[in-house]
C-alpha cells in the first residue's frame, strides 16, 4: 500500500526515506519506458548521445522533463525541502535482464560536490523493483551519522563509475528492501547508506533517480550547473537554469 503523504515528512526525517509512493500509473510508467527505449534505439551507433539519454533523459525526452515536474513528486518533497525546487539530476540505473551487476553500499553526497545536504532523491520505477531484480536496500536512520568513509573498488560488477563504497562494516541483515511496482517512487536521503543487488529477472530493471535540491545549494568550485527549475523561484542564482526539451532528442539538447 502506498504511504499516505501526510506521513512522508515525519517517515523521512525519521528513517531517511520513505517509499511506496504512487506517481504515475503503470500505463504512464510504461509509456515513458518505451520513450527511452525508443530514444535508446535511435541513438545506439552514438555512445556519446547514448550516455547522455541514460544520463540526462530530462534534458532530452519530454516525458522525462515532465516526470521531474510531477505534481506527487512536488507536493511529497515540499514539507521536507521547501516549495522552491531545482532538479540538480535525473539519470537512469538500468540493470539488464539476468546480470549479476550490484551497487554497493554508499552515500550519495559523498560524491557530488553540493555544498549543503538539503537534497532528497526521488527514484521512480518503470519496470518492478524487487528483490529477484535487484531492487535497493535501505540501511534506516543511517542518514543521522553524516558521511562516512568511502573507498574505491573499481569492481567491473558494480554500476558505481568507480566501485564506490563505504569504508565502515554494514550489517546487511539492516538493510530494508525497496520494493516498488511500476510507476512507484521511494523518497531517500543523501546521507542515507544504501545498495542493490544483481537483476536475475527476464526483465529490464530500470529507475529514474531524480534530485531535488533547495536553490540555496552551491556546486563546491564555483561551477554552476545546469539545472531544471521545477517548482517555485530561484533567488540565489547559484546554478544555470536549463529550459525543457526543445523537442525529441533535439540536436541542440545534446550540448548541455
């Protein structure tokens, strides 16, 4: 049963998620699927622009700039994060039918250079998450202890890009299995430690993680991203605003 919103707020700060939330039905859930699939087989002689759909569908693929602005995924992350809203990212994890790759487990912010923690990751199902295809597993209240320790593995079966994980003992008997039907979404901390295992299913495992920050947040170095403004107003003018898509895969899109 999917959570009732009023209790997303109180469940978040609590545990560092919060899942199943209903987004979008199973029919939406699947047409913006075959969007990427689509975009994928266009694209598939190009790496480059391969890399980039399954980086920055957003950008790229109007239903995905539309799922960023879904009016659930707004009203479920404004009691925690304000009613001002940029979307820093929205990249694809994708696990192959009967593959063994994991991720490890990790903290998401130890890695992307924000300058705060006022961010909550949205991941959407397109396809069923569960335990047969590798679904996430969260560690609860694992959010309250800051960033511990990583090291990098290089571990070829871990879709991390360097095989990122934590340096610190992680009971996995802790970890609380994810498991969301197509077209749900979990809610998740940046301090949060969590991981997945491998897709032994006959099917795609595939996920939208979208990043929601408050516009107060600075890229460390100086750089200003591109990012999407979803909700409310920016009046920091800490990052680039980038504008929807300007079509389907429109040439010009592919220059971020």
């Amino acid at each position: 049963m999917a959570l009732a919103m009023e209790d997303v707020s109180q469940t978040y700060s609590q545990d560092g998620f919060v899942f199943p939330l209903d987004v979008v039905s199973e029919a939406d859930a699947k047409a913006i699927r075959a969007d990427l699939e689509r975009a994928e087989a266009e694209v598939a002689d190009d790496s480059g622009k391969l890399g980039m759909v399954r980086s920055y569908p957003d950008r790229l693929i109007p239903s995905f700039d539309k799922l960023t602005r879904s009016q659930t995924l707004i009203d479920a992350i404004t009691p925690i994060l304000g009613p001002n809203l940029m979307v820093w990212s929205s990249g694809l994890f994708i696990k192959e039918a009967n593959t063994t790759h994991v991720v490890s487990w990790h903290q998401d912010l130890t890695y992307w250079g924000l300058s705060d923690v006022e961010e909550v990751t949205a991941w959407v199902a397109l396809s069923p998450s569960n335990i047969a295809s590798g679904c996430m597993r969260f560690v609860p209240g694992s959010h309250v202890n800051q960033l511990v320790p990583h090291v990098d593995t290089f571990d070829a079966n871990n879709l991390l890009s360097r095989g990122q994980e934590v340096a610190v003992e992680v009971n996995d008997g802790d970890g609380v299995n994810v498991v969301l039907k197509t077209g749900q979404a979990s809610l998740h901390h940046g301090h949060l430690i969590h991981s997945s295992g491998p897709n032994g299913t006959a099917d795609r495992r595939i996920g939208v993680a979208i990043r929601f920050i408050k516009p107060s947040m600075k890229q460390r170095g100086g750089d200003r991203s591109l990012v999407g403004l979803v909700n409310g107003e920016d009046t920091h003018n800490n990052f680039e605003i980038a504008g929807p898509p300007r079509g389907w895969l429109a040439e010009e899109d592919f220059v971020l």
